[in-house]
C-alpha cells in the first residue's frame, strides 16, 4: 500500500511546506528549558520560557523563514566561585516554534525568570482575484 504525503496530494497544490515543518516540529524532542503556550482570546498567544538565571543579554529572540527561534546562552561564570552542588541548569539552548502565515510576534518580556513572547494572529483580508482568459 502506497502511502500518499500530503506535498503529492493533488488537492493540496503548494503544501509540501507544511510536511517539512511538522517533521521539523517533530524532531525538537530536548525538553530544556521547559515552557508554557496560552491562548488569549480572540487571537493572542503567549510561549513561556523557564529561563532562571538568565539575564536580557544572554538572551536573542529572531524570526527565521516563519520560525521563532529563542536561543540563550550564559556568559562565562566566574573562576573564584566554587559550587558545592550545582542544580541550576546553565547550559546554552535553542528553542524553535513554527508560526502559521498571519502570526506575528509583538513583543518579549523577562520577569522572574520567565521569558514571555507574545504573538498576535493577525486576520488577513479576503481577496477575490480573477483571472483573465487569454487566447492563444
């Protein structure tokens, strides 16, 4: 039996794309730094990141090709400190979240250790194209 994906479909004109995604969604199995995603209504979102011990700058949040990809990484810790147990996670991430066409990010907050990304799904406007007929 012949399994049909969803880029040969031949309904499905221009959704190749969205195989690729779902296999990239699917491949992010690292479960640091952990996070939370909220849905305000009517269109509003909001990812939260557990980032404890990371400050503004050892953060950088970037839309790459319809990806949002949150990366942190700490700067150097100090010699002179010397740690008896280290419990708190200090490792370099990278966290992705595909957006759909129309979702943009608003804007990014951190406050007590919880980075905040607010993303906004704006409603397209409905276009009727028509096409014109030409004769050969």
């Amino acid at each position: 039996m012949n399994k049909i994906s969803l880029g040969t479909h031949p309904y499905l004109l221009g959704f190749d794309q969205l195989e690729r995604l779902a296999e990239r969604a699917a491949k992010s199995t690292d479960g640091y730094p952990p996070y939370n995603i909220e849905h305000f209504e009517p269109d509003g979102f909001r990812i939260t990141l557990a980032v404890a011990g990371f400050s503004e700058d050892d953060l950088s949040i970037t839309v790459e090709e319809r990806q949002l990809v949150i990366r942190g990484r700490q700067s150097e810790v100090e010699e002179e400190r010397v740690f008896l147990h280290r419990g708190i996670a200090a490792r370099a991430f990278q966290r992705s979240f595909v957006l759909a066409d129309g979702v943009d990010v608003t804007n990014a907050s951190l406050e007590n250790g919880l980075l905040n990304v607010d993303l906004r799904r704006v409603q397209p406007q409905q276009v009727v194209q028509t096409i014109p007929i030409s004769r050969k």
